[in-house]
C-alpha cells in the first residue's frame, strides 16, 4: 500500500524538500529531533497541523460579556427587608388616604 505520509499534516515535523521528488527529508521534532527515513502511516504523537490548537481557537474567539438574567439567589438582609415593608406601608396608606378625601 502507498500513500501519504502521516508527517505532512503534523505540526511536529520539519520538512525538507529539494527541486527533485526524490529530494526529500523529514525530521520529527516531537521530543528530540530525529530523521524519519520513510512514510509514516500511524503516529502516536500526531498533532493535525489542518485543524487549530483549544489554545489557537481561544484567540479567534469573540468574548461576549452577557450580564445574568436572573436576580442572585439567597436570604435577603431582614434590616433592608424591613425598612422596604415600612415605605411600602406608608405608601399604601397615603394611596388610600387620597382616594378618601378626593370622593
């Protein structure tokens, strides 16, 4: 079987090519350099040069800063809760008052 090699794709691989097809070298640069002295088919270390890195697609990303839609969760302060139920009381009251004396 003949086919490509596996390094012409990978990021890991560094190659050389003269003006003859026959000129042609490939050294992997996973690790410690070394030559590589024919066409690879499986890599275990093989790193698709075609397809971008999480770190490379994190830079292309646009940041959309949406604000929450829902209010925080929890307990609310009962001196905060308090003075709120006295205005809103008092509101009520003065609401009614007017509807009396304006009949």
């Amino acid at each position: 079987m003949e086919g490509e090699s596996l390094c012409r794709t990978c990021r890991h691989a560094h190659i050389q090519r003269g003006y003859r097809q026959t000129e042609e070298v490939i050294f992997c640069g996973y690790g410690i350099m070394r030559a590589v002295r024919f066409k690879v088919a499986e890599c275990t270390d093989f790193l698709d040069k075609t397809v971008p890195t999480r770190y490379e697609m994190n830079q292309m990303a646009y940041l959309i800063n949406v604000e929450p839609a829902r209010k925080r969760s929890g307990f609310v302060n009962t001196v905060g809760f308090t003075a709120q139920l006295a205005e809103g009381e008092d509101e009520e009251d003065e609401d009614e008052f007017d509807s009396i004396a304006n009949e």
